[in-house]
C-alpha cells in the first residue's frame, strides 16, 4: 500500500529534489504541496514548486501558498545558499500550472479532516504551516498519521552554532509540533551531511541524457558551490529528500528514540533541537532522531527514481 503524503516546503534545491521523489517513487502517494517561507519568501518558493511541477510534469498534485512568516518572529531566508530566487543555477521555464485557490494551512487541514488517520506529513522547512494548522484546528492532530520532518540536530547547527535553519526559523512553531503526540521522524543534520551530492551522483544523472535528470544535476552542482563557498563542504549535502526516503523505507535511517524539546529563548541557543540522548530529563520519548543513513541506497533510491521522469 501506497505511503499517503502531503509535503509541506520551501523550495530550495534540495526540496526540488525532495518533490520528484515523492512524485514519482511507486511506494508514495503525494497529496499536495503545501509552500512556506524559509529558503526564501513565501512567493518565491512558491514559484520554485510550480516551475519544478511544470518541468518535471507534475499535474496531479495541487500546489498551495502557505505562511509568509514565522509564527512570532520576522521571517529569515538563506540567499548565501539558494540564491536570490530560492533555486538558483539552472534555466528553469516559467511554470504552466496553476496555483491552488486554497491558503496551505487551509489545504492541510481539509486535507486531514476527510481522510482516515493514514496522512503522514513530510516538512522539509520551517514548521509555520504545521503549527499553524494544529492551532487553529485542533481536531486534524489525532488524524495525523506520522511527522517525519527535516530538522534539527544532536550536535553543532547550521545558522547558528547551536540551531538548525528549520527550527531556527521558527522554533515557536517547531515547539508546537514537537509536542503534538504523534509520531515524529526527526531527520537532522547528522543524517543528512551523509547524503552529500558528489561528482558520482551527478554523473549518474547526467548519464541518462533525460530533461529532469540533467535538471537536478544542474541543481546540484549549483547547490554544491554554494555549500563549498559557506561551508566548505566537497560537496552538497541533500537534506530534504532524506525526510521522503525515511517513509519509503525506514530501515534506511538509522535512529534512537528519545525526548526533544525546542529552544525557544535562549541568547545563544535559540532554535536549538535539544536531544535528550540519555535519557537525563525524565521525559517520554517523543521523536525517533536519526543519527545514520544507508548512503548507497537512499542514493540508488533519489536516481532511479529521477530517472523514471
């Protein structure tokens, strides 16, 4: 049976990546994407999906503005990584899909509130549109299956040397989520810093001489750059598609169960994901936190799927 999905993100190379994924691999069902601001404003990484849709002819999936800015605090983008549109690097078309007439946090809930509990959500930006919809519609909370999100982390952040940029962005929000009751998948920067874009993976795609494949090659290697310029990593780590691959087969990620709590005042450690690894607060586990990734076969996943295009 089919993985039921809505992806909620801030395209973003590696959320581009993260919906052809979800689009097209046999196990997922992809209900909608809901947009947010993160990466880059809200209207820019809603474009960023619609262009992406388009080009890869994603046309069953109903696309939807969400929140323009964190729950409290004003919003934050990351240019330095993504670039002035959010997806810098390769030529893109002008997309011809058509907008959803509905807010994204309104889609979530509607969405919710018909199925049958079986929905699991995949953010893979900040958490405003989940939080915000858990606020004003309490009643979506039991619906929701499962949470597997991208963010956070057990060690050293990426905006901060406490905080991830998810959380960071609005950790009111992530707050909120962490503390819903349900099953939460929590895909830090531990996990994803293994899923690095080498030269390998984008001779793979580029291999194949097909539009999408050489599409998310050339994201690659702009998001490559940006990473070695900021970072001076050898290579882009793809954090987004590891919250989808995580669903279409959990036994890809390694994880421990375990308490996390959201930072949500500190001078210096605001936004920070605080992992209680061994168990010293005294808290009920509320997140399975992956520390390890399978890399060759998440990787053989991305391609072979990207490839079916």
């Amino acid at each position: 049976m089919k993985h039921k999905i809505i992806l909620d993100c801030d395209p973003g190379h590696d959320d581009a990546i993260a919906i052809l994924l979800a689009a097209h691999h046999p196990d997922i069902d992809l209900l909608a994407i809901t947009t947010v601001a993160g990466n880059q404003s809200v209207e820019k990484t809603t474009r960023n999906a619609l262009k992406v849709c388009s080009l890869a002819n994603i046309r069953h999936v109903p696309i939807a503005k969400g929140m323009d800015r964190p729950l409290l605090r004003p919003a934050r983008h990351a240019p330095d990584i993504h670039g002035e549109s959010g997806m810098d690097g390769p030529h893109i078309p002008e997309p011809d899909i058509e907008l959803d007439s509905r807010h994204g946090v309104d889609l979530l809930i509607e969405l919710l509130l018909n199925s049958n509990g079986d929905i699991t959500l995949v953010p893979t930006g900040p958490l405003t549109n989940i939080a915000a919809a858990m606020r004003r519609e309490p009643a979506i909370v039991p619906k929701i299956a499962a949470i597997s999100l991208m963010g956070g982390a057990i060690g050293l952040g990426n905006v901060t040397p406490a905080a991830e940029f998810n959380i960071h962005t609005d950790p009111e929000a992530a707050e909120i989520v962490f503390d819903c009751g349900r099953p939460i998948t929590m895909v830090p920067l531990e996990v994803t810093h293994q899923a690095l874009a080498t030269g390998e993976v984008t001779a793979r795609l580029r291999a194949a001489h097909r539009p999408v494949a050489s599409f998310a090659a050339d994201l690659l290697v702009f998001f490559a750059s940006a990473y070695h310029n900021v970072f001076g990593f050898p290579a882009a780590p793809v954090h987004d598609p590891c919250a989808v691959a995580a669903i279409i087969d959990p036994t890809i990620l390694r994880a421990h169960t375990m308490h996390v709590a959201i930072e949500t005042t500190g001078h210096w450690t605001t936004g920070r994901t605080v992992c209680d690894v061994y168990g010293k607060v005294g808290k009920q586990p509320n997140t399975r936190v992956g520390y390890a990734l399978d890399v060759n076969r998440f990787w053989d996943m991305v391609i072979n799927t990207i490839l079916s295009y």
